[in-house]
C-alpha cells in the first residue's frame, strides 16, 4: 500500500528565524520554500529528499532522532559541524565504539548526532545497510 510512498521528516522549531539561520550557516541549507501564513519552511537537498521545519511551541521535546541525514562521510561531516561549533552527542549504546562524538557500529557504519538550534536531535549517517 505504502510501498511506493516517499517519506519526509517533519522538524519542529519554537523560532522559525533562529532554525532558518541555523540550517543555512551550521548546516548550509536554504529554504526552497516558504508558507509563512502556516510557519513552515520546506527544504530539499540537492539528492531530491526534502524535509520540513514547522512552527510549534513544542519543538525540541522529543528525547529521539527526528531526523537523520545520509552523508558519504561522518567523519568529514562531524568535524565540519564542530569547526561550526556544534557540539556531537554521545549516548549509551551497548556495543557502539565512540571517537570524539562520532559513534562506530559495526555493520551499521558510522553516525554522529547533535542538537538544533531548537533543541531537536539531528543524526548524520553513513546510511542503512543494504539488505
């Protein structure tokens, strides 16, 4: 039924001015476009995959992932976040092998997560596996 859906993520922000210079100047990211009558800002990258950053007074409540981001390499990646000053989470994973915030998991492959401007949690990965 859903086979052939697409899916999108959908991130929540209390400032939509503060996300909007977070995602351009930490992440390079600009809006593709905009609904500010509904506090929405619709993003795509340059693989085809889009997301949303959406006004609410909730955002950065969740304790999860709201996003992850598929990159050819983490560690590239993380250190160009933390030269940004982003600061990388690090969690309590059994089995996971951490080196300055980038976790290794074996046949999982690398990620890295970190916070938003709004508090929401944000993963860059090196990808599912196939399988």
């Amino acid at each position: 039924m859903l086979t052939s859906a697409s899916v999108t993520a959908n991130i929540p922000a209390t400032d939509l001015t503060r996300a909007r210079s977070f995602y351009a100047d930490t992440l390079g990211l600009k809006p593709a476009a905009e609904v500010p009558e509904a506090g929405l800002l619709i993003y795509r990258t340059d693989s085809g995959t889009a997301f949303s950053i959406y006004h609410t007074e909730f955002a950065g409540q969740a304790g999860h992932t709201v996003a992850q981001i598929h990159v050819d390499n983490v560690d590239a990646e993380a250190r160009a976040l933390q030269a940004k000053g982003v600061t990388l989470e690090t969690y309590d994973m059994p089995g996971v092998e951490w080196d300055d915030g980038i976790a290794n998991m074996a046949e999982m492959g690398k990620a890295a997560w970190f916070k938003d401007s709004e508090g929401n949690i944000l993963c860059i990965d090196s990808g599912f596996p196939e399988g």
